[in-house]
C-alpha cells in the first residue's frame, strides 16, 4: 500500500462509507503496485489507520532530524563549516 497526503484524502469518503454501513459489495482498493484487492470495511479501516500511523511516524522522524540539525548548526562558527556541513538522514 502507498500512503500520504493524497492517499489519505482518497481514503477519507471511502472510510466514512465503510464506518456508515454503506461499502458496495465486491469494493476493492487498489495498492501501490496498481492491482485491485478486494477489502472489507474493517481492512479498509484498519488500512486508512495505518497510513495515518506511518504519516505521523515519519513527520516525527522528519521534525527530531530537523531539530538536530537546528543544533548542529548553531555550533557552526564560520561559512567553511556552514558549506561542509551535510545535509542527511543520519
């Protein structure tokens, strides 16, 4: 399964229907290799759960590595330093 952003507002009207009772018989998603796999509302709850898990996750893991750049780079005292520093995800 592919997540993010768009995913997830794909997903939304799809999971409000499966909440409400109202999937069609025979629904299916399709995952991030472009096959079509047929889901119940609990699979399809369950997936739109996890694909806004994995966003938080990384958006945590972006947001710590951030802020420990913040700090690597406040130690910086010339422009050499500043242009050898390296930008990753360490």
């Amino acid at each position: 399964w592919d997540y993010g952003k768009s995913t997830q507002t794909r997903l939304e009207p799809s999971v409000a229907a499966a909440k409400a009772g109202k999937l069609p018989e025979a629904f299916f998603w399709t995952d991030a290799e472009n096959n079509d796999v047929p889901v119940t509302a609990e699979e399809l709850i369950a997936l739109s759960e996890a694909a806004e898990q994995a966003m938080f996750t990384k958006g945590m893991e972006i947001h710590v590595r951030q802020r420990t750049m913040k700090k690597e780079l406040e130690k910086l005292t010339s422009a050499d330093e500043i242009l050898a520093y390296r930008v990753d995800w360490k």
